[in-house]
C-alpha cells in the first residue's frame, strides 16, 4: 500500500493564504498599518495645542511698550555723521539701541549702540517720557543718511 505525503493524495497547487501572507511578509516587510480615525483626531488636537502654545511665546516678547523716531541726521565730515534720535518708553524701562549710517547704496558704513532711560526723559503723556539725543557716529565711507536699525529692552 502506497501512502501519499499529502492528505488529499494529492499535491496542492494552491498555497494557503497564511503561507502565501507570511512569504510576501518575509520578502517585502509587513504591510504598514493604518492610524486609526480617532487617534488621527488626538494627534491634530495635540499638534494644534501645542503650536497654539508656540505662537503664544513667540508674540508675547514681541511686544514693545517703546516708540522710536528718526529725528534728524547731520553729516559732519566724509567720515563721522550725527544722528538725532527719540525714543519714547515709560519712565521705569530702559532700552538699547541700534543706530546706523548707510551709504547711497544702502551700504552700513557706520553702527552704534545707545541706551536710552526713561528716567532721563521729558514726560510725553499717557505714562511715557521721551528721551532725544544725537549721536555721533564714526563711518568707514561717506553716509547718506542716519537712523534706528533695531531696539531691544534691557
């Protein structure tokens, strides 16, 4: 008597799907599994929390409780300009800022900093003083003009 290997007598040309599964699997790598809807919803709620969060302490430094302006700007030779400028802040604060001479094409041939108190200033109402002062500043060529690049409390 003859016994077959195969329980039908027979052999398989079909290979079972779990066999079939676990050899793409073992060739290609499992399938990658979805998210689910609901987790998809937790993870824009988190993401939109937390860049809420973010933009809150970008804009919170960003506010200044001073005001400057570009009073006026005198060149005194090819190789030094005074700059007159005014920064309103209120009384208890004080400030730094960045003064600076350019050139006809836009160039920055001179650069200082000055600190401007608001104890020192003259009251310009509504809690603010406003300190004026002219700057002499040094240049490397002959500036065109004189003004406030950036301020920065201290």
């Amino acid at each position: 008597m003859t016994s077959s290997a195969y329980p039908s007598g027979e052999p398989s040309s079909t290979v079972e799907p779990s066999e079939h599964q676990a050899s793409l699997a073992s060739r290609y790598g499992r399938p990658k599994r979805r998210i689910g809807k609901r987790t998809a919803i937790i993870l824009a709620v988190v993401a939109l929390i937390l860049s809420l969060v973010v933009i809150f302490f970008l804009t919170r430094n960003q506010h200044t409780s001073y005001d400057t302006e570009n009073v006026a700007f005198d060149v005194v030779s090819s190789r030094q300009m005074d700059v007159t400028v005014a920064v309103k802040l209120p009384a208890d604060e004080s400030v730094t800022c960045g003064i600076q001479v350019l050139a006809e094409d836009h160039a920055v041939v001179g650069y200082t900093e000055e600190t401007f108190t608001g104890a020192q200033g003259r009251d310009a109402g509504g809690g603010q003083r406003e300190v004026q002062r002219t700057v002499p500043i040094r240049t490397v060529f002959e500036g065109v003009t004189g003004q406030v690049s950036i301020c920065w409390k201290n």
